[in-house]
C-alpha cells in the first residue's frame, strides 16, 4: 500500500492512503482515482521509523494483526459494554427502557473512552520511501 505523507512529527508521520495496488509500473498506475483523494483532510498516523519527511511517497504496512486487534478495540470493547450494562440494569430490576438507556449510555461512554485512550495509536507502519 503506498500514501503521501502529509506531515511528519516525533517518530510519527499522519499519511494519505493512495492505493493498494501493488503494480510493478510505479507509484500509482492512475486506474483509480486515488489521486483525487490527496486534496482530502482524510490522513491516518503511521509510525515512521525510517524518517520520511512531508511531502515523501512511502510504502506503508500493517502491524502483525493490526486489522484484528483494531477490530477488537472498535467492535467487542463497546459491545461488552452494553450487555454488561443492561445485565447490570436488568440485576438491578430496572424496566427494559431505563435497561436499554444505561447500554446505550455504557456504549456512548465506551465509545468515548476509546478515542481518547486510541488518538495515538497506530497500526500503520512506514517501510520505505518510495
């Protein structure tokens, strides 16, 4: 997968995901209109132990079970949350609506919590400039 960095601070660097196209050719074989996508704010932060700078074109890899452990985070941790508020409520002899507000509540919070503890992390890793 190959991106532009767009920024580049303290052993980390926020990119622009251009393709995953692999293609022997070059950088970006222009079959897509991954190009367009440069003048998008959408970046992702990768951690950037080779050094590019601003401006670079880079090879980009995932962590070993980035996908999974991301997954996790995102998908099982706020779900958790919600069953074990609404078995909570429903222990605590709370109506199915007040029951259904504290696992919605529990999920928002969850939610929350985890884009604050997850705002530095990454499963993205810089390989190589291109």
């Amino acid at each position: 997968m190959y991106a532009k960095v767009m920024r580049s601070y303290a052993g980390k660097a926020e990119i622009a995901l251009l393709c995953t196209d692999d293609a022997p050719e070059g950088l970006h074989c222009g079959a897509c209109n991954a190009g367009k996508r440069l003048a998008s704010k959408e970046t992702v932060l990768a951690d950037n132990a080779v050094g590019a700078g601003a401006g670079d074109f880079v090879q980009v890899t995932m962590r070993e079970h980035g996908e999974l452990k991301a997954a996790v985070m995102l998908f099982i941790v706020p779900l958790l949350a919600f069953l074990a508020a609404l078995v909570a409520a429903h222990a605590a002899n709370m109506s199915l609506w007040i029951s259904f507000l504290a696992g919605a509540g529990a999920l928002t919070l969850a939610l929350f919590l985890l884009r604050i503890i997850l705002k530095k992390k990454t499963y993205y890793l810089i390989a190589g400039i291109k």
